[in-house]
C-alpha cells in the first residue's frame, strides 16, 4: 500500500498510527530525552562541551559533566 503525505501509518502496517511526531513519540513510548536537543554550542552533533565540564559536587558526590577538569578544595 502507498500512503501520501500526510497520511497515518496504521501500526498494523508499520506506523505508529499517530498523526502528529508528539503522538509517534507517546506511541512508541520516548520520553522528553526524544526531543532533547541533539547539537552542542559548536553546532556538532557531539561535541567536546556535551562531556567535558567544570569539577564541581552535591555533598560530596561528584555532578556535572561526564569528564572533569580542574580541582576542588579538597
């Protein structure tokens, strides 16, 4: 079958039956990290500053980025 643009794509055949991207997201389940942002400051779909962060700690837990750099007053 051949659908148009603009057509529902029953999930019978493939779709998630959904006629808005909100209602494929609930359908299929995504949570608000499907429509996070994907691009960092660089414009790069990945980029250093998506990682790479400030030392920084909650009660002595380390928080913030990934990979850290500098030190704290320890």
């Amino acid at each position: 079958r051949d659908f148009a643009d603009g057509d529902t794509v029953p999930v019978a055949l493939g779709g998630t039956g959904a006629a808005t991207a909100a209602g494929a997201r609930t359908s299929l389940g995504l949570g608000s990290a499907a429509v996070r942002p994907a691009l960092g400051s660089t414009g790069a779909l990945y980029s250093r500053d998506s990682i790479l962060g400030a030392v920084s700690q909650a009660s002595g837990i380390p928080s913030g980025a990934i990979i850290e750099r500098g030190s704290n007053a320890n």
